[in-house]
C-alpha cells in the first residue's frame, strides 16, 4: 500500500497508546524485512557497518605492507588491528548473511549467475591482476600457475568464502538455519590449527548462517534487543575488543612477533556473535547522517574497495621503499589515505563499461530476441 507521507500519525491519547507508539519507534523499519528480501531500496545502516569494516580491513592490510616495506608500525597500530579483529570480517559475512534470503527468492539459474557475475568473475579478474603485479613487482615471488591451487591462495579468501556460503545456502535451504550455525561451529573445533585457511572457513560460515536467521526472525530480534538495550549492552563488543587487544600486547611483550587477539580463534565465535548482535541493533537507530555519507558510499561499494584495494596499497608500499620512505607512521597515514582515494576512483567508474568489466559481468552476456 503506498504510505502518503502528508498524513501525520494521530497523537497518542493515552499511555497505552503512547508506550505503544515508544516501542514502534524503536522498532526498526518495518519494511526493513521487504528491503531485505527484494533489494528494493538502500539499507543505511547496513551500508555504514559494511563501510567501516571495509576501511578497517584496508587499514589492517596498511599496517602489513608498512611493516613488510617500510619498518615496524608503532604500537597502537597493532592493537587497532586486534581490537577490531572479532568483528571485522565475521561483520561482513553476517551482512551478506542478511540478503541470502531475498537472494534464494530468485529462480535457481538466475540466483547461480548472479553469484558467478558478481563474486566468482571478480575473484578471477583480481586474482590474475594481483599474480602480475607480484611478477612485475618481484619475479621470484611467482611460484605457481594459474591451475595450481596455490595460485588462488590470495586475499580474495573471503570472496570465495562468500560464493562458497552462497552455494551452500542454495544446496542445503531444507536443512533448519541452526544446524548450518552450530555444524560448522563445531567443526572449527575439530580441524587442526596447522589448516588454517580451511578452520577459518568454518569458524566464519557460523556469521553468515547467523545473519540469514535473524532476516528470518527479524521482527522477534527488534523486539527482544531494544535500541536501549542495545546501547546499555554495549560495553560487551566493547570489552571483548578491548580483550583482543591487550591479548596482542601481552603476546608481543611476551616475545612473540606474530602478535595476539582474537583471529578466528573458535572459541571466540561466540562473543564475537553477541557483540555483533549487539552492533547491529545498535546501528538500525542511528540516524541517516550527512557525516556518514563518505562511510555509506564504501559500504555502497564494499566489493569494489574489497577487491581493489589490495593491489593499489601493494604498489604503493613497493614505490614507498623505492623511494626511501624511512619513517612508518608517516607511511601508513599515507599509504591508507592514497588506497582509499584510487579504490574510490575505481568505485566511482565501476559502473562505467569497460571498467565495469573489473567487477562484475553484465547482467546479459547476449542481446535478447527480438519477438
């Protein structure tokens, strides 16, 4: 029914009435579950979490070139980097979590392309880009061939995680939501830690399930976690963050380069999933501000700023020490504000034919028949 924004609500004559009109307007949206599974409109408060995850994995990735090129980052740096790490990639799978719903509404065949146009075709694209920049930037770093399994073991780890929790979902849509959180939760447990790229996988398969099952009970979620709730029981993702980071403190003063905090530990999944509860219900309330149009814009984009960033801030960290950029923190600030810049340019022109063709396929790859 089209909603007349001209009409105002009638004012609430009661406390009953007046309690009842409270809760509704810090219930989120209620057409959030229709935006949800028709792609209909923008969602922002989706579009600000999936940007600040995605500046934060741009920001981690900076402190590693910095350290591999330049020298060792100061010390905050490395406890950002930890104290983000329960939310920041488990944030991402549980958002793309959300839309598998009003994904699995579209015909097999067209829910199958849209996944390989927009998630498999990048991770080809930007697979063979990064393989060449590394051949051009050191050829002795070239170790293996585009059939290899090798070849494929880059950044873009979370992207085919991504296609792989998509397929997933669409082979396995008659198993109940739970098992599919709690099956790969326990496994997590089980695969030794030497496998990590595949204990990794299952410790985050648990996120995704996590967010397609509160798109199922959305309305129950908003009304048993407040928005007021939500901000008094903030300070539990506050305190694990907080926990994550001096965890990479004391296991670096302990000697250990490699650092602490929580990286896809198992059992961290559990109050990574809560605090993340937490985040999101706390982000529906947040009003759509201007400040935040910069955020909501890589959010927008998230895939493009994924898939690009990692290339540009790899250069840039080559040119940095060629150049004899000697100092860390300055190379940092500008290694991070340069990746974003020409990741934006990128998402600015990635709708645009031929840069388009970087990022995903077109929706038809053949022109329909005339009738």
């Amino acid at each position: 029914m089209p909603h007349d924004s001209s009409q105002t609500p009638p004012t609430p004559t009661t406390r009953a009435e007046a309690s009842a009109a409270r809760k509704m307007a810090e219930t989120p949206k209620a057409d959030v579950r229709d935006a949800l599974e028709r792609h209909n409109r923008r969602i922002t408060w989706m579009d600000v979490l999936r940007g600040l995850s995605i500046l934060l994995v741009i920001l981690h990735h900076t402190t590693q070139i910095v350290a591999y090129r330049i020298g060792d980052v100061p010390e905050f740096f490395d406890f950002v980097s930890a104290f983000f790490a329960p939310y920041r990639m488990p944030m991402l799978m549980f958002l793309s979590g959300l839309l598998v719903a009003g994904s699995l509404k579209a015909p097999t065949g067209n829910y199958i392309w849209g996944k390989v146009r927009r998630i498999l075709w990048p991770i080809v694209v930007w697979t063979l880009v990064y393989a060449a920049a590394e051949v051009l930037a050191d050829p002795g770093q070239a170790k293996y061939m585009p059939w290899e399994l090798g070849f494929w073991n880059t950044y873009l780890w979370f992207m085919q995680f991504i296609f792989a929790y998509y397929i997933i979902a669409l082979l396995i849509r008659w198993i109940p939501i739970w098992v599919m959180m709690a099956a790969p939760f326990v496994a997590a447990f089980l695969i030794p830690s030497d496998l990590e790229l595949l204990q990794r996988f299952f410790y985050l398969m648990p996120f995704f399930f996590l967010g397609a099952f509160i798109e199922k009970y959305w309305n129950t979620y908003a009304k048993l976690l407040s928005a007021r709730w939500a901000a008094i029981l903030v300070i539990i993702p506050i305190a694990v963050a907080v926990y994550s980071g001096l965890d990479d403190i004391w296991v670096r003063a302990a000697g250990d380069e490699r650092g602490g905090g929580l990286w896809y530990e198992p059992w961290a999944a559990i109050p990574a999933m809560l605090g993340i509860l937490i985040l999101v219900r706390l982000a529906t309330s947040i009003p759509e501000l201007r400040w935040l149009a910069p955020v909501r814009f890589v959010g927008r984009y998230s895939l493009i700023y994924y898939v690009s960033h990692y290339p540009v801030f790899a250069a840039l960290g080559w040119l940095a020490m060629k150049a004899g950029l000697s100092n860390p923190g300055l190379g940092l600030v500008v290694i991070f504000i340069f990746t974003v810049a020409i990741s934006t340019v990128f998402a600015l022109l990635g709708h645009r034919m031929p840069v388009s063709l970087l990022f995903e396929l077109p929706r038809r790859m053949w022109p329909a028949r005339k009738a």
